[in-house]
C-alpha cells in the first residue's frame, strides 16, 4: 500500500491544468459499445477507475490503440459476450462502479446486460434501483443472480416509452440514455440529471447519428435510430479539480493559476468559493487566485450563519463539498456543510479535527466549520484516505499543516487524480510517494 509524505506549510505559486473529466470519462468510455466503427476520444484522464474502464473494454475483445496517455481509439466491431460470463469480468466489474455504464450500451446493442453491485467509493449506499426501473420501462428484464452478484438483463427489443426518474441520477441517466437511443420509437426522460458531463455524452451521441434534444435541460426526448457510427470526441477539464484547486490555493496562501479551467461548464462553482471569501480572477478560460492572507465566509443578507448543501445540477456537486469543508478550515467565520447525498462522507473530519481544526460533526450529513482565522495552523499526522475526495480533502490540509503528515491508502486519490504528487512538485509542494 502506497502513501504520501508531505511537509507542510509551504506557499505554493505557478500553473496548474485540470485533466479531463473523470465522470464524464466513464461515460464516454461506455458508449463506444453502441457502434462496430472506430470511436476516437481526447483529454482521457490517466487514472485508476478510467484504465480499469479501458482494461474491461480491450478484455472484451474491443480494439483498443492507445495514442498516447490521453488519446485513444476504440472499435467494438466484435465484442466477445461470453466474456461477460467470466470470473474475471465479475471481479474486474463489482472493482469498478463505472463498469455499471457498460449496461445501457450493451443493452442497445446486444439485447443483454449484466451489472454488478456497486464498487468504487465507500461513502455510502449506492443504489442501483433507477437503472433498473428506467431498463424495465424500456422493455428489459431482469433477475438478480445471488451467486454471482449479478444483476442479469435481457431485452429482445427495447421500446421507447415515457418515464420519470425517482432520482436525478448523473450515472442513471447516462445509462438509460444509451439504452433508448437504439430503442424502438420515442423515449422521454423527465427527472434527468443535466450536469455537463450528460449534455457532452448527448453531443457525443448525437454526432454517432442519435437523436436526442432537451440538452442542458431535465426532460431528454430521444427518438430511436436503427444504427450508430464512429466519431471523435473530446472531454471537458474535470471540474472537481478545477475546485480542489481552488482550494489548495485558499488554504495554502498560495498565488496559482488554473490553465483552461473550463469556465463556462463550472456553474456554480466558482460562486460557492468565492462565498467563503476566496478572491478569483478570470482571464479568459483561466482563473487566478492570488495568495490571501484572510478570507472571509459571507453571511446571508439577515445576518445568518452561511450553509453549503449539494444539489442537482445546475447546484452545487457533492464531489466538492468535502473541498468546500478543509477550505473553510483557515476562513474566518462560520459555515454549515450540508451533505445530503451520502451517509459516509463527512466521516474523515475526524482527522482534520485531529490535526487542530474547530469541526462539530452534528450527524453524518451535517458538520459546522468554525473558522481558525490563521491563530494556528493544523498539524501533521499520520492519516488514511477513505475515498477520491476526501483523500484529496486530507492531502490539502497537510499541504497546509505544520510539520510532517503521512497519508495511507493513496490508492484512493489516484482512481481520481492524475499523477497529484508530480503536479504539485511543479508548484513547490514538498510532497513524496512511498511505494510499499
């Protein structure tokens, strides 16, 4: 098990770039399975969860050329199904929470379908139960195999139909989406989640010869087509490291510059920053964010105690609340986390707690953050990374801290993060991988 030691307190100054999107990555990977001719993808992130994505298609016998670490063709012109049976395909998949993409697609294409149980982060239950309800209203079956884990799905034909999501789920609806874009007729998808990464897999679609509208919307209308092509794709910057970015400059009093940040695409997160006092400068697609001293948390307009809660999108993501958290560590003032979605996530500000910073955990969705003011810096400790953003959560309050912090199980920060450590070198960070 591999680990970072980091010494902390150092400012850190220069230019940094997001890679591409790592949820949208999963997506995109898994709709290369909708056609037989050459799909090409750019900005793929060099990560973990994204090359086990990678490594699931080549096994199933799709064509797979890697340009370079971030280019790729794939060919899914003979896909081996029988693999789909396979102890390894079962062990790779129930690893990996993005292999359940792979259903839609398959779905589509081959009339049947086998999902795993969720793998990936523990920060919670993961529900499976949106994917499955909107595959049946599509005219799929299915049963659940207790002996291998699987969920197993078949559909001699998928028929288009109307639906309402229970949830706005980011994964379920990129899911369902690729299943009706070959079904028989017009699907509508009322309830969808409309994040930037789904509007760039409806482009994508589309461009392969689909016919979807409703973009950036959450009612998708999807008429089905017999047939697919190839085409070229590129991601978006990841906007989760765009606001841990952020972040690691705030607390760190750091002067950085994030390179083709992606702008248009971030929403709202630039606001929610810059309500807990961080001061950013935009030039072009790129932001600045100069060293400050004191950042202050707003207040609302009667005076109460700002509070930060994930959403939907156009809201704000949950991927960055756990950032939003070790920020507000150093601010001065008070702000209220709001985690709504998982029931695990917040539970590593036991180690910032530890490391000195005024944290009142009130439940597993809900922490107060009372700002340190820079009277006193956190101290270095030895901790372990429970998931990808909190990982990162913890490595920027080390990067923060006084002395010497130790950071297990970095394993979890690389299914999420290219090469962090070699990045943050570049910036100043005093920062080493210890491989065991």
């Amino acid at each position: 098990m591999s680990s970072f030691e980091v010494i902390g307190g150092k400012k850190l100054s220069g230019e940094i770039s997001p890679q591409g999107a790592k949820n949208e990555a999963l997506q995109i990977i898994s709709a290369v399975l909708l056609t037989p001719e050459k799909v090409t993808i750019h900005n793929i992130p060099d990560i973990l969860d994204v090359n086990l994505q990678i490594e699931l298609l080549s096994e199933m016998k799709v064509k797979v050329n890697r340009i370079d670490r971030h280019t790729c063709t794939f060919q899914a012109d003979d896909v081996d199904m029988d693999y789909l049976n396979s102890k390894d395909y079962h062990k790779k998949s129930g690893r990996l929470r993005g292999s359940v993409m792979l259903a839609g697609p398959m779905l589509a294409r081959f009339k049947k379908a086998y999902m795993p149980k969720p793998g990936g982060d523990k920060i919670g239950r993961r529900r499976l139960d949106t994917h499955i309800i909107g595959f049946e209203k599509l005219n799929a079956k299915f049963e659940y195999n207790s002996n291998d884990g699987f969920f197993h799905l078949d559909a001699t034909q998928l028929k288009g139909t109307s639906m309402l999501l229970d949830e706005p789920s980011v994964t379920g609806t990129a899911n369902i989406l690729m299943a009706a874009v070959m079904a028989k007729g017009t699907t509508t998808i009322y309830n969808a989640a409309c994040e930037p990464y789904i509007q760039q897999l409806c482009r994508m679609l589309n461009k392969m010869g689909a016919k979807i509208s409703g973009l950036g919307s959450n009612k998708l209308i999807i008429d089905g087509v017999d047939y697919l092509g190839g085409t070229e794709h590129t991601m978006l910057p990841d906007m989760i490291e765009v606001g841990s970015f952020i972040g690691l400059a705030a607390m760190t009093q750091s002067d950085i510059t994030i390179k083709n940040a992606g702008i248009e695409h971030l929403g709202i997160i630039p606001e929610k920053f810059q309500q807990l006092g961080i001061q950013l400068n935009f030039k072009g697609d790129d932001i600045h964010i100069p060293a400050q001293e004191i950042y202050e948390v707003h207040k609302y307009l009667d005076g109460g105690v700002l509070t930060i809660n994930d959403h939907p999108w156009p809201g704000f993501t949950p991927d960055l609340l756990s950032i939003v958290l070790v920020t507000a560590i150093q601010a001065r003032g008070s702000v209220l986390i709001h985690q709504k979605m998982f029931e695990s996530r917040l539970f590593f500000v036991d180690k910032l707690i530890e490391m000195g910073a005024q944290i009142i955990l009130c439940d597993p969705h809900r922490a107060v953050v009372i700002g340190l003011e820079r009277e006193q810096q956190l101290r270095g400790i030895t901790m372990s990374s429970p998931d990808i953003r909190a990982g990162v959560s913890l490595l920027i309050a080390a990067l923060s801290a006084q002395g010497k912090s130790t950071i297990q199980n970095i394993e979890q920060i690389d299914r999420g993060y290219q090469y962090i450590d070699t990045r943050l070198l570049k910036l100043g960070a005093d920062i080493k991988r210890i491989d065991r």
